[in-house]
C-alpha cells in the first residue's frame, strides 16, 4: 500500500491517537512511558514519507536514546516499521487498526452531545447524516418531534431532496457529483422537489459558495430544512448537521439566526474532532 492511500487512514489513526490521549486526562494520573509511546506514534503519522528517530526525538523533546528505546519496542510489537533511509513508519499492526476506525463514528461521537444542545436551543429537530452509496444516512436524531419526524437513525434517504443531503452532494468531487447528476431526472416527492439534473447542478453550485443548503417543503410539504457541513482533518466533508422546522416556526424564528447556532455547531464538533476531545459512542445516537 502507497503512502498516498494511506494518507485518510492516518489521519483517522490520528484522531483516535488523539481520542485516547484525552481519555487519559480524565482524572487518572497518566501513565509516562505510555504517553511518550502515543506522541511518538503521532509523530511518525505526521510525515507519510517516515520519520528519522533523531527527527522524532527533537520534535518530542527526548533523549535520543529514551527515543530508541521505545522506537525500537513499537517496531518488535508491530506498530512501527523501519522503511528505507533510516526512516519510522507505520507498523502492520497499526495498519490493521486504521482499516478498523470509523471516520464516521468519530464523527458521530463528536457531535452527539453538541446537536442534542442545539435542539434544545432551536426547539426543532436536529439531524447529522453522512453519504454512503449517493443516499444519505441519518446517525444522530433529536430535538422537539423526533419521535414523530419520519426518519430514523440508521436510515437512508435520497440526497437530492434534503438538506443534508444537497449539502453533501455539493462538496463531491466534481467528477463523482456528475455521475451522479446523470442518473437524473429525479422523481419528484413534493411540488418543490428539483427534479432536473440542471437545475440541481446550479443549486448545489449555489450550495457550495454559500455554505448551507435549504429544504424548502422539497422531501415533505410544510417542512423546511437548514443545513451546513462537518469538515474533517483533511479539509473534506464527512457530514452534515440540519434543522427541520415547520413552516410556521420558521416564520417565527429568523433564518440568519438558525444557521448562526448550526455554524456554530459545526465548527465546535470540528473541533472536538481535530482535539480528540469525544468520548466513545457505539452506533448512533437518538433522542427525543
């Protein structure tokens, strides 16, 4: 495997690094030679070409020989690898534990107690979903009416037609967004509903200038929808966030202030993922 194809798996290995580290910080005396072992582990992920030991041990401020030392324990274990010109990388065993870590979950972990605060606030549902398959999943539900709103986490629904999903067609590649344009046209859910591949191509244009989308009344009459991406390490979106209102609460509360407590949102969750700062969370999250 190229470094290059390994580039999305370190940054997750990164996060999850990061994730654990934080752990560690709650309230128990960390552990010395563990902590030296995850900033070691972190560094060599920095630089995909490898790192030297000498480079590691000045980055981290350690004795050259501390830094051999645990080096020399991570490589014997399978977590570290010596690659040509003297250079650290990725071990087997590390490789192994980046095919298991769900970017998505990390998300979701992230976000969980972030949107169930923003419900409250906005007194409306709040949704995260992500992009699988050109249908968007739905991972976290909640807020005012999420029993009754008719998605459920775990479930997916056509990209076109949502908030979310316009979002995350929008910040595609530009070759994967026309593939998936010429499936089009769309059925048409409501009088609303774009259902012209043309007119969906300006719209998510708009989309990504703008950097939120609208559902107006597109996936079901008398709903309307804000929503604004998740960015990850990379600078790629991983997710987006939405509010669903009536039509008449969102003629009761200003558009512009909507989208100032999801942009908020969406920049706090970035930064509990970028920190580590997000405690595990197995499969997604819903409340009511």
């Amino acid at each position: 495997m190229s470094w290059q194809g390994l580039a999305a798996g370190i940054g997750l290995c990164q996060t999850a690094i990061a994730l654990l580290s934080h752990i560690m910080r709650q309230g128990t005396p960390p552990i010395a030679a563990l902590s030296r072992s995850l900033a070691l582990l972190e560094a060599v992920l920095t630089d995909r070409d490898g790192r030297s030991v000498p480079a590691i041990a000045q980055d981290l401020g350690l004795p050259r020989a501390t830094a051999h030392r645990q080096i020399a324990t991570l490589v014997a274990q399978g977590f570290l690898t010596r690659v040509p010109g003297g250079r650290i990388g990725p071990g087997p065993r590390l490789l192994a534990l980046m095919q298991q870590i769900d970017a998505k979950q990390v998300v979701v972990a992230a976000a969980a107690p972030l949107l169930h605060g923003l419900a409250g606030q906005l007194r409306c549902l709040v949704q995260l979903g992500t992009l699988e398959n050109e249908m968007v999943t739905y991972r976290i539900k909640t807020g005012r009416g999420a029993g009754d709103f008719f998605t459920k986490v775990g479930m997916q629904l056509e990209a076109y037609c949502t908030g979310i999903g316009k979002v995350l067609l929008a910040h595609l590649q530009d070759k994967d967004r026309e593939a998936y344009l010429a499936t089009g046209p769309f059925p048409a859910l409501t009088p609303r509903t774009i259902t012209d591949p043309g007119l969906l191509r300006h719209e998510l244009a708009g989309i990504a200038q703008q950097g939120f989308a609208r559902d107006t009344e597109e996936i079901a009459e008398g709903l309307v929808c804000l929503a604004v991406p998740i960015f990850g390490y990379d600078g790629s979106v991983v997710a987006a966030i939405s509010a669903s209102r009536t039509v008449a609460a969102a003629n009761r509360q200003p558009e512009a202030m909507v989208l100032d407590a999801l942009r908020l949102t969406a920049s706090q969750i970035q930064a509990r993922i970028a920190q580590g700062d997000a405690p595990p969370l197995a499969g997604g999250a819903a409340a009511s």
